[in-house]
C-alpha cells in the first residue's frame, strides 16, 4: 500500500506495516527520529488502520479494583509509594471487592483487573495467600475474565493463580533501559521483575507488560521497549505517561504532552499487531481517550464504580464519584469516532484462543 509522504523509507515502512509486515527495530528507529507532521498523522492512521484490520470497531473495556492500597516499594513515579504520607491507605475486604465486581459485571465490563500496592500485609506476612482465596471466589461466583496485578509474585503462587483461573497477570517492567529502571523502581531488582512474567506465562496465564513515558527515556528507549515487549511475548502492551505525583520525588516532573503516548502507542501497533494495547482512563481521564485509540489503542481500562471507595492509580479520584467512570459514560465518545463496545463474547474468545497458544507452545 502507497503512503503518500515526504520521507520515502518512512513511507515505505508505513506501507509495509500496514500490508501486516511489522517494522524491524532499525525501521523503527527511523520512524522514531523522521520529523514531520505528515509523518506523524500517517502513523497514527496506519496504527489504527491495522487496529481495525485485527478488531474491526469494536473496543474493549475493563474495570478496575484498586483493593489495597498499602505498598511495601517505594518507586519514585506512585502515589502510593511507602514513605508518602498523602494517600488513603486501605484495604477492601472479600465481600467489598465482591460488590465491586458484581457492579462491573452488570456494567457488562469483559475484565476486572484486581490491583494492589505490595501490601506487606498480604505479600509478607501471608505470602500472597489471601489473594488467591479472593480470586478462586470471584471466579466462583461470576464467569467474567479476571486479571491480577499483585507485583512480583513467586511462581509457587502464579501456579496456584492460574489454577484458580486468573487469566491475566499484569506486571509493567517502566522501561528496558536498567539504568533509568534502577532510579523508577528503587531497589527491585529488574531480573526478579522480568521472571516473574515468564513465570505467570509458563503457569498459562495471559500476559500484560507496560512502559512509562516522560520519566528520563530517551525516544530510542522507545523503541527498545517495544521490541523487548514483543521478546517477552507479551499479550498486552502498554504506555502511560507519568502524572506527576504530590509527596514523590517526580513531583516537579512535567507530564508528557500526550502526543508522545499516541507516538509510543502508535508504534507499539506497528509492532504488537493483533495483541491488546490499552487507553487508560486513569492518565488523564476521559478527554485523551479518543486520541489515544486513534493512535492504535483498541481497550478502554481503569473504569471504576462508583460509590465504594475506590481510588485510581495515576488519577486517585478523577470522575470516580461522579460515576464518569463507567462503560456507559465513555460510549458516546466512542460512538463518535464510530466504534462500539465488543460483545463480551468476543473477548473471552480472544482470550480463550491466546491461553491455548500458550499451552501449546
Ligand atoms: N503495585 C503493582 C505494581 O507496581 O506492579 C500494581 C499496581 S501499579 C500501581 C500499576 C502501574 O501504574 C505501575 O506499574 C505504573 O506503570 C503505573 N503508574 C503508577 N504511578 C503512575 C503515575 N504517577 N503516572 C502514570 N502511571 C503510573
Ligand atoms: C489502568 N489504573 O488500567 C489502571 C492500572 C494496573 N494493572 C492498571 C494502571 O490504568
Ligand atoms: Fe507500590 Fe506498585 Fe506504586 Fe511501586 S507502582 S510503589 S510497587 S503500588
């Protein structure tokens, strides 16, 4: 296919990527460092072109449980990192987080993605434990996709995870550059983090890995990232850019403009052509949705019900109580880029497809 731009190899890889031959890191690279607005639209257009190609107009939406948010790490880009004083620690008991999925269920959300900070309480002192015990229950109870993000977990309770059929685990390594990882992730180790993905899959379970964009990586760090992604295999792919948050050392930071998550996005379709890539709502709520999946995002996470209690990760509070946060609050602005909500169908069946190739792989 002909893309009419200046830059004619940008042109030619467009092309390419658009008749379903992914760019080499070294077309990538070219892509990265090209100026030009005519390049940067044909990007975003080819990005979302091969989004449909793979998933037609249809979009996929999660819900969010943020169900404890005590935190043993400090990483210098959260909230809830153990020496801020800032955030409202709690922690949601089985029959709270049960409500909240029951809400999202009737909300016809596909997954519910059950997030907590490295709750010492549960990761130490019960060695993950309780964890399991929650999600065998809402497995129990509702035939609805369920993905963890727990952090580093060791493998023993990865299996005992994918037994009590989770289906995703999510585990965003922030970048592939380990220098800038050491000064993010302040002394995790990266190997430990990396493993454990490779763990979860070796378990059965769906993959998520993700990168943060406006913390010191340079546009080359980018591309690294997402061909490291693509290495590890991952299902879902994401990029947020930071929000600087109050009481952390990336307070005074600025946050990205969001045309640099579109870029990351957009080349992270290129790449990751039939793999997930998510709009979070929790960057910066509902008014970067649409750009973001016109650059190639085709999930909609971070919905959140209201009236519970729940906080956000990036956006603590944004439009939570005001019940903004909801599947029926975001489907005009789908409708007008003419999109629609997947049937939950089509999502198990994705994600029932994935999980076989892992196990025959
Ligand atoms: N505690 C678990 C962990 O760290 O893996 C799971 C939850 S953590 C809150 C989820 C992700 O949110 C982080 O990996 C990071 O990518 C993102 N995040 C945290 N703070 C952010 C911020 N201020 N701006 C943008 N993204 C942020
Ligand atoms: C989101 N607030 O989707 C959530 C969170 C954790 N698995 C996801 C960062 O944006
Ligand atoms: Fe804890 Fe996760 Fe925040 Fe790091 S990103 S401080 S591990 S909640």
């Amino acid at each position: 296919m002909r893309i009419d731009i200046a830059d004619e190899r940008a042109a030619e890889i467009l092309g390419d990527a658009l008749d379903g031959k992914a760019p080499s890191k070294e077309e990538m690279r070219h892509l990265a460092t090209v100026e030009g607005t005519d390049v940067s639209l044909s990007l975003f257009q080819v990005a979302r072109r091969i989004t449909e190609k793979n998933f037609g107009h249809r979009i996929f939406i999660y819900g969010f449980i943020y169900f404890s948010t005590y935190c043993r790490n400090d990483c210098s880009f959260c909230y809830y990192r153990r020496t801020n004083r800032g955030p409202q620690r709690y922690r949601k008991s089985l029959e709270q987080i049960t409500e909240a999925v029951q809400s999202l269920d009737e909300e016809g959300i596909h997954l519910v993605d059950l997030t907590m900070g490295e709750d010492p309480q549960m990761v130490e002192e019960k060695g993950l434990l309780p964890i399991i015990e929650i999600c065998r229950e809402i497995k129990r109870r509702y035939d609805i996709p369920l993905m963890i993000s727990p952090g580093v977990a060791p493998r023993s309770i990865l299996h005992e995870l994918a037994r009590a059929g989770v289906d995703w685990y999510a585990l965003y390594q922030e970048t592939h550059n380990r220098e800038l990882y050491s000064k993010l992730r302040i002394g995790q180790s990266y190997e430990g983090r990396q493993k454990a993905k490779i763990d979860a899959m070796r378990e059965g379970m769906l993959v998520e890995d993700g990168i943060l964009l406006g913390v010191g990586e340079t546009p080359m760090d980018v591309v690294d990232s997402v061909y490291e992604m693509l290495a590890g295999r991952a299902h879902q792919v994401r990029a947020m850019g930071l929000m600087p948050q109050p009481g952390t050392p990336l307070e005074g930071a600025r946050a990205p403009p969001i045309f640099e998550e579109m870029k990351a996005i957009a080349m992270m379709r290129l790449v990751h052509q039939d793999r997930l890539i998510p709009a979070s709502y929790d960057v910066d709520g509902i008014k970067g949705l649409e750009l973001r999946i016109l650059a190639g995002a085709n999930v909609v996470t971070s919905l959140i019900p209201p009236d519970r209690g729940l906080k956000g990760v990036a956006q603590a509070d944004l439009d939570i109580e005001s019940s903004a946060r909801t599947a029926k609050s975001i489907m005009p602005y789908l409708g007008r880029l003419d999109l629609e909500i997947a049937g939950r169908n089509e999502y198990m069946e994705w994600v029932e497809r994935e999980k076989c190739h892992i196990r025959r792989a």
